[in-house]
C-alpha cells in the first residue's frame, strides 16, 4: 500500500510540472498533503501515540488544508497571474523530469544497505530534484514558494524513511513546513504580485525631469 | 480454436464506432444514427471504384491494402483467455508493435506520394506521435515480460496474476497507458480530432484525402480494426487466465463496448489539445510506464 501511494506521489510530481494553472499547482500540493498523511498513517508504526496524532494532524490540516488554501487565497488577493509561465517548454519539462526519476533511481540503487527502504529515497530524492527545477524555471515567486513546498515534501518523505528510529527528523521536517508558512505571509503581508522588480519598475515610469 | 479471439475481434470492429458515435450523439442529446451506420459507409465506399491522381505513383495504390493487412497480421498474435492467437513466437510483442509500424509508414509515404502539402504536414505529425508513443507501449509490455519471465504476448497474459496493492496499482497504470496509446495511435480526441475538416489542424484525416472508393473504405475499416484490437489488448489484460470459455467471451465484449463507450465520454467532454501540447502529453505517457517498472521492480524484490 505504501508504495502504491509513494507512486501516486510521483505521478503528481509529473503532473505539476506539466500543469498550466497556479490553482492546479495548490491542488496537487493539498494532494500530496493527503498522500502523505496516508503514508505516515501506515508506516510510523512503532512511535508514541502523542507524537503520531501530532504529525497525522501536521500532515492532513497543515500541509494538506491550510497552506493550498491560504496560496489559493494570496494568488486571488495578491492579483496574481492565473498562469505558471515557464521558461521552458512543457515537454522539455516532462522529459527533465522523467530523466530526475530515473536519475534518482539509478542513484538509489547503488546504495547497499539493508536498513533503509529503496523506495522512499527515489521519491525523495525526485521530489527534491523537481522542487528545485520548478524554483529555477519558473518565474513568480509563488510558484518559487510551491517548488519549494515541494522539495519540503521530498524531505518528509525521506523522513518517513527512518521515523520509526528517529522521531526527531520528522520533527525537523515540519520545522520547514513552517519556515514555508513565514515565506507565504511574507509574500501576503508584503503583497509581492508577479515577481519583486516588477514594483520598483513601475515607479521608474512616474519619474519626472 | 485459436482462431476465436480473431473471430470476436472481427465481429467487434463492425460496431466499435458505431458504438463511439452513438455514445457522443447521446451525450449531446440527439439520438444519432444506428450502431452499424459507420459499417454502411464502408460498404458503401466498397462497392465504388477509386479515382487516382496523374502525380501519384504505385506506392499510393499498395498502401491501403497494405495497411489493412498488417493491422490483420497484427491481430493474429493477439490471444484470447486461456487460447494463444493463430501466431505466437517468444518475444511476438516486439514483431506486432513493428508490424503496425510497417503499415503507417507505408500510409506516411503514400500521403507524401501525392506532392499534396497538407498531406505531407499531416504524415509528418503522425511519424512524430508515433515516435512518441512507441517507448510507452515497449516500456510497458518489457516490464510484464520482466515480471511474468516470459517473452510472447500469450504468456505474458496467462502468467499475469494479481494479488497485492501494488500489483493493482500496475494494472490501474498499465489500463490507462494502453487506453491513451489506443487513442494515440488512432488519432482520437485529445490528440486530434476526426470530424475537423481544417487541413491545418488534422493529422490522421488529412493524410487520406487524396484517397477515395475502395481504399477510403479499406482505411476507415482498418480504424475500426485497430480500435477492437486495442481493446482486445486491454481486455486480455484485465481476464485473468484459467476462466471458463463462455464466461471469457461475455467479459471480453463487455470490456470492448465499456471501452468504446469510454472513448465516446471522452470525446464529448474533451477538446483536442493546441498542437504543440500533443508531444509532451504524449511523451508523459513514457514518464508514466517508467513508474510501472519501477513498480515492477518493486514487485519482484529487486528494489525495495
């Protein structure tokens, strides 16, 4: 079953990169949100009870509810472009994006070790790869903070990996949940549209001789 | 006996796209000509004789026939339940994908036979989809060789048992690539559209316009063929092996008219892709049937 769901993990990893529409984007993210809370539920099984109901209720409230909703939320209040804009074309996206799978698959079965699950660090290790290629091709910064939602994600994974040793990774991962949280009040409270030039520029075209 | 999944692929053809149109003039709330309308028109072509261009050399003549007869070589190694087809060989699936390959070549060169521009743009694309389309369908088909450790398409069906999560994971994968490469390679909806009539726009329609009589007849027929051998694909996919003869046949015709009703829903509620999304939706379909081997991987213990 987990890995059945780490797959399906991946397959939405393809779909955001295709995707066109940021509310698309927040879609998948609340998504993956629920994934992971189906992941967590089966595979922590040997921590203490507070400790699970804490991270279940991380997963399913926080990353799945909240945070799509608050982006969904900022990109209507903020008059953000509907559009993700890449700089590269989709396919070439799509095809990136399969080489990093594979790429991490490759990489992750060299590893020699009994202890640690194979599967989970190709997700891992794809997620955090297609995070940072979504940060580095896409232009806004709000799809720069979902990229980075999504890297934050990989490292859930990871997490998960070996939770059931130690608790406190998982703990750090949701320290980034809400370091990510900080960056979209910023953008909210600041209310950065499009990108950060794009005010400054505006009011070059005021000045007078 | 071998010859049965043949016998029910025929019968299937006759009305798969009466079915389709059927389904979409439901949708759109006309009752819609009958189930064996587009079998009328075929015969109706059939019973014509075709006019050629003064441009167009021997290979425009051949192709049709041409084309028809490897999609019905390519049916032959298509087995039913627990029955092989007429031919089946160790690593058959490789001589089917490029069997049906033989035939659209032959339907590129003639469509660029003509000297017609549209023609040519349209068989351009086809190659191009085509490519695209090829390392899903081998990707898919190398993995279930892995998985089950055989190499034909009657073993590989037969040995084919599912049990755990992931296996059903693989099939629901496995269902939706071989579904999308069907609608690839027939030049259906979100890919290109049948009823356009705009040159610029179509793929698979502009490279027959030039065809017309007995070769238009044999080319539509030949559509509906690839459609029900798709289907049969799926199908022999989905019957797990060891089940009653009877009970096959009536699953099997089920699954083909599911199947057809399927690419009548989404016909009517999708609209064809801009051209140039068509290459990487395509190409997803690689992306995905990667999954499915890693998946398969899993499923053998290699990885985990």
């Amino acid at each position: 079953m987990t890995n059945t769901l780490l797959i399906t993990l991946i397959i939405s990893l393809i779909y955001m990169v295709v995707a066109n529409r940021l509310y698309t984007y927040a879609a998948i993210l609340s998504f993956q949100g629920f994934v992971l809370f189906g992941v967590s539920f089966i595979e922590l099984t040997e921590i203490s009870l507070t400790n699970l109901i804490f991270i279940l209720l991380e997963t399913v409230v926080f990353k799945a509810i909240v945070i799509p909703a608050f982006l969904n939320y900022v990109i209507k209040k903020n008059n953000i472009t509907r559009e993700a804009e890449p700089f590269l074309s989709n396919f070439i996206s799509v095809g990136v994006v399969t080489a990093i799978i594979v790429a991490s698959f490759l990489l992750s079965n060299t590893i020699q070790d009994d202890q640690l699950k194979r599967i989970f660090f190709v997700v891992s290790l794809s997620a955090l790869f297609t995070g940072l290629y979504i940060i580095v091709t896409r232009r806004k910064i709000i799809t720069h903070v979902m990229g980075f939602l999504v890297i934050e994600n990989g490292v859930f994974v990871l997490s998960l990996a070996v939770g059931n040793e130690m608790p406190m990774i998982i703990n750090t991962g949701i320290m980034l949940d809400i370091f990510v949280s900080v960056l979209v009040l910023g953008i909210f409270v600041n209310r950065i549209g499009d990108v950060l030039k794009e005010h400054d520029a505006e009011q070059l075209q005021q000045l007078r001789d | 006996m071998s010859s049965i999944g043949l016998i029910l692929i025929v019968t299937i053809s006759l009305f798969f796209s009466g079915i389709v149109i059927r389904t979409k003039s439901v949708l759109s709330g006309r009752k819609g000509p009958g189930i064996f309308q587009p079998l009328k028109d075929v015969w109706r072509l059939f019973r014509k004789g075709a006019v050629y261009s003064e441009t167009t050399s021997l290979i425009f003549r051949i192709a049709p026939s041409i084309y028809f007869s490897t999609v019905l070589m390519a049916i032959f190694f298509i087995p039913f339940g627990s029955y092989p087809g007429l031919l089946s060989f160790r690593g058959d699936f490789v001589f089917f994908a490029y069997v049906l390959a033989l035939g659209k070549f032959f339907m590129i060169i003639s469509a660029m036979d003509t000297g017609s521009s549209f023609e040519g743009m349209g068989a351009s694309r086809e190659a191009l989809y085509s490519m695209l389309a090829e390392p899903a369908f081998f990707i898919l088909m190398g993995s279930f060789a892995l998985l089950t450790g055989y190499t034909s398409f009657f073993e590989i069906f037969n040995n084919l048992h599912f049990g755990s999560h992931t296996s059903y994971a693989l099939g629901t994968l496995a269902t939706f690539v071989l579904v999308i490469v069907a609608m690839v390679e027939n030049s259906r909806m979100p890919v290109d559209d049948p009823r356009t009539h705009l040159e610029l726009t179509m793929i698979h329609e502009v490279m027959i316009l030039d065809n017309s009589g007995f070769d238009l007849g044999l080319i539509l027929y030949t559509t509906n063929l690839k459609f029900a051998m798709y289907g049969a694909l799926i199908a022999n996919f989905l019957i797990p092996s060891g089940m009653a003869l009877h009970y096959a046949i009536g699953v099997f015709i089920g699954i083909q008219i599911l199947f057809a009703v399927m690419v009548g829903i989404i016909e009517s509620f999708m609209a064809r892709f801009r051209m140039n999304h068509n290459p990487q939706y395509i190409f997803t379909l690689s992306a995905i049937s990667i999954l499915l081997f890693l998946g398969v991987l899993l499923m053998l213990g290699r990885f985990d």
